[in-house]
C-alpha cells in the first residue's frame, strides 16, 4: 500500500459508482455465455473525456484514485471489453505522469497496473493472444492488430515506455523497450494524430535516448523531426509535446537555452487552448515548473 494520507472513498463517490453501473448495464449492446462482451455506453466515453479536460490537473490528481476505482470497477464487469480495457490503460498512464515527479514508485505501481490492462485490451484480438500464448514477442505480433487497436496500442506502448523510464538502471527492464517502441509506431502508422499526437511525442523522447550508431531509428535528428510532427498535429498547443522535447532531447544535447524556451513556452501558454486537453496541459505545465526547478541536475 502507498504511504501517505489515506483516499476516502465518500458517499457521494459511491452514488456515482452505482449510478454508472447502471448506465453501463443500460448501455450494453449485447451478451455472451462468457459474459459481457460490448459495452457500447457513451456516458462512460463522456466520463473519461470530461476528467481529461478537467481544468485543474492537481484536482484531478486528487480525485483520480477514486475516479480509477469506479472506471477499473466497471471494467471487470466487462472484461472482455476492449474499450474499457483501453481507458483504463489510458488514466493508469495519466496518473502515473501525475505523480511520478514526487512519488515515483507509486508511479511505477501504476504504469505496470496501466500496462496489464493495456495487454488485456490487445489480447482481445484472438491472433494476438495465441500467438502470446505460443511464446512469440509483441513486435511480431503487432501485424495481426488492425487499426481499431491503434489506441489500445498506444496507452499499452506508453505505459511499458513510462515504466522503463523509471527503470534504466535494470536491463532487465529495458528488455521491454522493442515492445513499447513496436506498439507505439503501429498505432501511428494507423492513427498519427491520436490524442493530439501523444505517441509521436513519446517516439521523439525514445530517439532522443537512442544513440543513432546503434540503427534502431534513433538519435538527435530523428528525434527533433519526430517532435516537430507531433507539434504541428496541434499547432503547438499540446503542450506536453514540449516538455518532452525540453527533458529528453535539451538534455540530451546540452542545450540549456532550448530546454529554457520550450518550458518557459508551456509556463505562459492558457491551458485552454487545447479543446479536451486542458488537463494535459496543466499537467505539462507543472511538469515544467518541476523541470526547471532541478535544471541544475539535468545539466
């Protein structure tokens, strides 16, 4: 258990738990022996898209453990349910970006929970779970996902990459960096602009950290180009594509004044001009603050 204060789990959450139960059981569009098999709700669709453009990420912090309990909750009710299975994958990886500054073991908890469930909304593609199953690795299996998966493969790619992150130090861990950059470049071949273009920010922070002489794709110009893609899918205005590029690539090039100008960019940019990422945003923006305050330690 995490040390720390305590999460009440109040009424009035617990209203809201069975009251989108219910939803979920009105909304389900059909059932097998096995249980059930499409949720088909779009209030929960809507739940999930309002806590991500919650207009404080701090106060999204606070709640979202809460907020996970109802969602994973639901989730199990269906658990052959690829789109539940992909939210959950998705708010794990949110909250984990969240907390892991102060708290990164907790971070690691999640990411690892977000992957797991990530893991399970693939392997509802059946070729995908036989072949696991049979003992073959994710990057070549990522063929027989088509592109209904592309978001599954990007929140279950990012949280493996966002563990490892946390991780460097064991090779052990990095073993699992092949399965995260495969399930992240198949889900933008399929959907390049998916979430405001997250999983080419997250390639721009891999190529950054991979020598270019080891001929996987990486080093400083592939990573710049990468960023500049995933920049120009918002206009700018997803502002976590900048700290990325500011922690990963100004790090790595030693470029003090870059790594200055991108966050100083995120500290004076509205939250708001992201339509449905206003929590992202905020969240980039305490990032920010958090990155420049140990910019002595990055440089």
């Amino acid at each position: 258990m995490r040390k720390g204060k305590t999460r009440s789990f109040p009424k009035v959450r617990m209203a809201v738990l069975l009251s989108l139960v219910a939803l979920l059981a009105v909304g389900c569009a059909s059932t097998t022996r096995s249980g059930i098999k499409s949720v088909g709700s779009p209030v929960v669709d809507t739940f999930v898209e309002k806590l991500m453009d919650s207009k404080s990420a701090e106060l999204l912090k606070d709640g979202m453990a809460g907020n996970l309990i109802m969602l994973t909750g639901m989730a199990e009710l269906a658990p052959e349910n690829r789109l539940g299975l992909q939210q959950c994958a998705m708010l794990y990886a949110s909250y984990g970006m969240m907390v892991e500054d102060e708290d990164p073991e907790y971070a690691k908890v999640l990411y690892a929970i977000g992957k797991d469930y990530g893991l399970r909304a693939l392997k509802t593609n059946r070729a995908f779970r036989i072949g696991l199953a049979q003992g073959k690795k994710i990057p070549e299996l990522v063929d027989e996902l088509g592109e209904e998966y592309a978001a599954a493969m990007c929140w279950t790619g990012l949280n493996i990459g966002l563990l490892i992150l946390h991780q460097m130090e064991d090779p052990m861990a990095l073993m699992a960096l092949p399965d995260s950059v495969s399930l992240i470049q198949k889900s933008v071949e399929y959907d390049p602009d998916y979430y405001h273009g997250v999983g080419k920010a997250y390639l721009g922070a891999y190529y950054a950290m991979v020598p270019e002489f080891l001929g996987l794709g990486g080093g400083p110009e592939a990573s710049a180009k990468m960023f500049e893609e995933a920049r120009r899918i918002t206009g700018g205005k997803f502002l976590m594509v900048d700290v990325f590029e500011a922690r990963y690539l100004a790090t790595y090039m030693d470029d003090a004044e870059k790594f200055d100008r991108l966050l100083n960019r995120v500290m004076t940019t509205p939250n708001e001009v992201l339509p449905g990422g206003t929590a992202m945003n905020d969240l980039a923006k305490m990032k920010a603050k958090y990155y420049l305050s140990i910019k002595d330690q990055l440089f």
